[in-house]
C-alpha cells in the first residue's frame, strides 16, 4: 500500500493505490479523504501500516476550521476498500499553519496504535477510544511487537523509547525517531538522525 498527499485537483487530499505483486504493478489511484473544508494539513506527512494479513491503518492530519486533528481510517482487505475516516483523541488543536508532524501509526489485525502531536504534548490511542498523554515531545512513531507497543518519539533533541506501560527512557541525543516491527514479532528495529549520521538499535520488547 501507498499514501500521499495529492494536489493534482488543486486541494490537497490523501490519495491511495495498492500494489498486488510487491510493488511491480499498481492499481488506479483512489481518493482516500478529501476535507469538507477544500484541504487537508498540507505538509504534515500522513502514515499508513499494514499487518501482512489484510488489516491496513490510514492516518493523517486533517483541517476542519481551522483544527489541525488527526484522523485515521482502517480497511481488512488489503486497502481495496476503507472504512469512515474519524478523528483521534477528545482534544482539538486550533493553528493557522502546518506543525510539519504526522505521527505514527501501528496495525495488527483489529488492534490499531497511533501517536500524534498536538501543540508541545504528544498523545496515543485506539480508534473511539480516550486518548493517553505521553508528554511533551515530537516526532513520534509506533509499532507493535511481540503484542507489545513500541513508542518512540523526540524531545528536547533526545530520542526517548517506550514499551507498553513501562516508564519510556532516553536512548540518546537525536532527531525523526522511526520504529518498525516485522509482522510484529521478534526484536524490533529504531532508526533515527545522530549528529554523526543514521543511528540504528535493535529493540527487545522485555526492557
């Protein structure tokens, strides 16, 4: 699967196209979310994750009057059809330019993770349900491991890990964290800026 932000229609909306063969050909691109207001956030960059067995997650940031919130959107077949995309969290974050931050978003079946930035804290939640402060920070990312999350984000240019409900710790000095999980299960792999370039550390979900 494939996300963007498109502004071939002169609005900016979030396209999809799904490949069936590993990339070789794709299908027609599809309109995934256009806003009733003309434009989506039009530099955050939106995610999507998908399991391996057919669950997709869609996320991006939205502009609705002037709120700059997060919406997500989920499919179980491979992205051919997507369910009603809806808004993440209770809050609303009211800014009249792009916070140039789209978060991250995890899948495993039915259970969907995101993380998100509103203003300086930064949150997490399921689909509908209440949303968890994680504090202040940017730049966060998600990933499911082992049927654990994996959250990472940076703050105060420092790289901060967290797994499930343990306390998050400091990895190091560091900018655009990324964690990723393959299919969920074994270690898990966080790539992020040094200041001497690509950082790479395998991740063990019992830390």
């Amino acid at each position: 699967m494939a996300l963007w932000l498109d502004l071939r229609d002169d609005k900016m909306v979030v396209m999809t196209s799904r490949s069936q063969d590993a990339g070789v050909t794709w299908a027609a691109n599809q309109t995934l979310y256009r806003s009733p207001d003309g434009s989506v956030c039009t530099c955050c960059q939106p995610m999507i994750a998908a399991d391996g067995a057919g669950a997709v997650a869609a996320m991006w940031r939205n502009d609705l009057g002037g709120a700059r919130d997060m919406y997500l959107c989920t499919s179980q077949d491979g992205g051919a059809t997507f369910g009603t995309a809806t808004k993440l969290g209770e809050g609303t974050w009211n800014l009249r330019q792009c916070p140039m931050d789209g978060g991250g978003v995890a899948v495993a079946g039915a259970r969907v993770d995101t993380v998100w930035r509103r203003d300086r804290s930064l949150f997490s939640c399921a689909p509908k349900a209440a949303e968890v402060a994680l504090g202040e920070g940017t730049n966060p990312t998600t990933a499911f491991c082992a049927d654990q999350s994996l959250r990472a984000w940076q703050s105060n240019d420092r790289i901060f890990l967290k797994c499930a409900e343990a306390p998050a710790r400091d990895i190091g000095a560091g900018s655009y964290p990324f964690i990723a999980a393959p299919h969920g299960k074994g270690n898990a792999v966080l790539v992020w800026q040094g200041s001497d370039g690509a950082m790479v550390m395998r991740v063990a979900v019992s830390y």
